[in-house]
C-alpha cells in the first residue's frame, strides 16, 4: 500500500469539485500537497483550510508558458501529479460550437500533455514518480450531446494506458481514475437524467483508496460502472439504435 506520509503532490485542478476534495483528502493522509488552478482566491480559500501542509501555484494548463512557468517553482524533487482539470458543454453535434468543443480538447486532454511533457522527464531523471489521471466513464463510448467532451477523456485514458506501458521500467507509476457523476458545476450542465450521482468528498474517498492500491485503472460508482461497461460491450447496431 502507498503510503503518502511526507510525499509531495502536485494537484492540477484543486480549485473545485473532485480537484478540492482530493487536495484536503491527500493532506489528511499526511501528503505536502502543491494545489493549482486558474482561480488563485479559490486556492488561497482551500490553502487556509488545509493548513501548513500545502502550498499555492496558479496556472492555466491551456496556456504553455502558464505551465512551464509553473514547473520552474516546483521542489526539486516531486512524489507525484494528479491531473485533474476539466470543463464540460453539453454540446450536440448537430448544433456545432467550435469554441467549446476545442476548449474541452484544449483542457482536459492537451492540458495534461502540456504538463506531463515536463514532468515525465523530471520523473525519469529522478527515478521515480506517480502520474494520476482523470477519465471518466463518459470516456468508455460516445455519448449523445457530448460532442468534445467524451473525445477528450477517452483520449485521456487511451494516454494513461500509453504511459503505463511505456514507463513500466522506469520505476514511475501510472493509474487513472474513471469517475461517473460527481456533484459539481459541471455535472449539473448535464440536461440529462443523473443517477449515482456521487459528492466530490466521497468520490475523493475513491480516489485515495485506488492512489493507495497496485491497480492501474478505478472506474466508480461501482453499480454505475458495471452498467456502463456492460453497455460499452454492446454491439454496434445495438449501442447506436439504442442512444440514437
């Protein structure tokens, strides 16, 4: 079991939701915890309330320079990265919106490149490391109305499974959690009926619990996941008549 006492861990997309409840879940469990977003007064609000144990870095991970600056002001030595960056439009593709579908891409896909194309050569110059990345079960098939967003977490995932691969011999590990709903601004853009609709503390309670495991892949809620995998395996022709 990982043990996270003293280890230090960059959270990438602390300032709401999901991001919050890990950063104050990680900090409970003894971790110095490095918590970044766009919205530095909503970073200093959850650094007051972690306490000494962590430390504020804004950034944008859609604008390179923002994180390259970033990186520059991390430790020298670093334990580990979560990513956790997102936003959600429901979006259909027959009403096109080029803006945010690119913007989803852009975020919750490039924006983890943009981060791991520094951090993965600081992990392997240092000897080890632990990437977590953040699908979802949204990712697993495409989904109506989800035009950009479900492109971008099952490239998410399919990157994940990339690095595991890749970097199995250089000591860093790789998981990815694959939430369904949480509660968040996010989720409640969803015009859609929600069911297994976690809290985001309770997601993060998940979250820890896969992070402490040898386990490369977390979907959750558990029921929810079933079913959603159970749906992922349906033959085309079905999956298209039954979601068109």
């Amino acid at each position: 079991m990982r043990d996270f006492q003293n280890k230090t861990y960059w959270i990438v997309g602390a300032s709401e939701g999901l991001g919050r409840a890990l950063a104050l879940q990680l900090a409970k469990v003894g971790a110095q915890v490095i918590i970044s977003a766009r919205n530095e007064e909503r970073l200093l609000e959850l650094a007051e309330e972690i306490g000494p144990n962590s430390s504020v870095l804004p950034m944008d991970v859609s604008d390179g320079s923002s994180v390259r600056k970033a990186f520059s002001k991390l430790p020298k030595t670093l334990d580990g990265f979560v990513f956790l960056s997102g936003v959600y439009w429901h979006i259909n593709a027959s009403s096109w919106d080029v803006e945010k579908a690119e913007e989803m891409v852009d975020v919750n896909l490039v924006g983890a490149m943009r981060c791991l194309g520094h951090l993965v050569p600081k992990f392997t110059s240092q000897g080890f490391g632990h990437i977590v990345l953040t699908g979802s079960i949204a990712g697993y098939r495409g989904l109506p109305g989800s035009v950009g967003y479900c492109a971008s977490k099952a490239g998410l995932m399919s990157l994940a499974e990339t690095l595991k691969i890749d970097l199995a011999k250089a000591n860093i590990d790789v998981q990815l959690l694959n939430p369904g709903y949480i509660k968040t601004r996010l989720t409640d853009k969803n015009p859609y009926k929600k069911i297994y609709v976690m809290t985001p503390e309770r997601a993060a309670q998940f979250s820890v619990m896969h992070m402490q495991s040898n386990r490369f892949q977390s979907s959750f809620p558990r029921v929810f996941s079933i079913i959603s995998k159970i749906i992922k395996n349906f033959p085309d022709w079905l999956y298209f008549k039954i979601f068109s």
